[in-house]
C-alpha cells in the first residue's frame, strides 16, 4: 500500500512540476534563460517575447533575427525615454550580446515583438520561437506564456 501512494505521490510531482520546470537552452557560448510571454486578449495583433541572453564566450555576439509559426513577424525591439515620452522602436542591426555579459529581454526594455498573431497567446502553453545569432546560429526556445499582467516567478522558473 505504501508502494502504490508513493508511485501516485511521484506521478503527480511529475506531472504538475512540469510548467515550473525551468527551460534554458545553450547554444555555443549562450545560454537563454527562461524565454517567457504573457498571454493576450483575443483582438490582441502583438505581444511581446521576454527572455535572458548571457555570452560566456570572450567575442560579442548579435541577436540578428527571430521568427515563430504564432506570427506573422517578430522584430527585436527597444524602449526607451525619449524625453518625457516612452518610445519603441525595432533594432534594425539586431542586439548585441556583449561576451561575459548578460543582456536581459524584459518588459519595459528590449524585447521580442510578435507581430500579426495568428491566434491569441493562452496561459499555460508555450510559443515556439526560432532565435538567429550572428555567429552562434540558430535556435529553437519556447516562450512559457503566463497569465494576462504577470511576469514569471523567477524562484519557479
């Protein structure tokens, strides 16, 4: 009997510790850190993509483009005062990743735009997003989508 509770105790552990799993990639000398979004109103045409880059290498590094299935485009974006005026505008020479440094994809700063959405992002799924790096190359990360406002509790993550 004991047996049998601690292999249902394990399942469930298994199960529902899957969305709090933590989901970094590494490519060359990068490491992606918790690539995350939140998810969107149904009319919503956009949303934005949020995630860490650190360089571990001793040569920089440029996040040059990204693409997903969920979009029509993403674009690297900044924002950033203009005065007394916040502006976003796209990186159009991408974002460097400087080496031994870790450059953070955030609300309020650089981010990823996910343009033209082909359908509203829902909480508890995650996006597909195909990141390209100058010299490191390409890689697939997902986006963990969370709730409408919130950000990523990174103590879970």
């Amino acid at each position: 009997m004991q047996r049998r509770h601690l292999l249902i105790l394990s399942a469930a552990i298994a199960l529902f510790g899957l969305p709090a799993a933590a989901h970094d990639y590494t490519l060359g000398t990068l490491k992606i850190g918790h690539p995350w979004s939140r998810a969107t109103p149904p009319s919503a045409p956009s949303a934005g993509g949020f995630l860490t880059v650190t360089n571990t290498g001793t040569t920089a590094d440029r996040l040059i483009s990204a693409s997903s299935p969920a979009a029509g485009q993403v674009q690297i974006h900044e924002m950033k005062m203009d005065g007394t005026v916040m502006r976003m505008r796209e990186l159009e020479k991408g974002l460097e990743i400087p080496p031994g440094a870790t450059v953070a994809l955030a609300p309020g700063g650089f981010h990823l735009m996910l343009m033209e959405l082909k359908s509203p992002l829902k909480e508890a799924t995650r996006v597909p997003v195909t990141l390209v790096f100058e010299k490191a190359g390409k890689i697939d990360v997902e986006l963990a989508v969370v709730a409408l406002g919130a950000s990523p509790d990174p103590h879970k993550h």
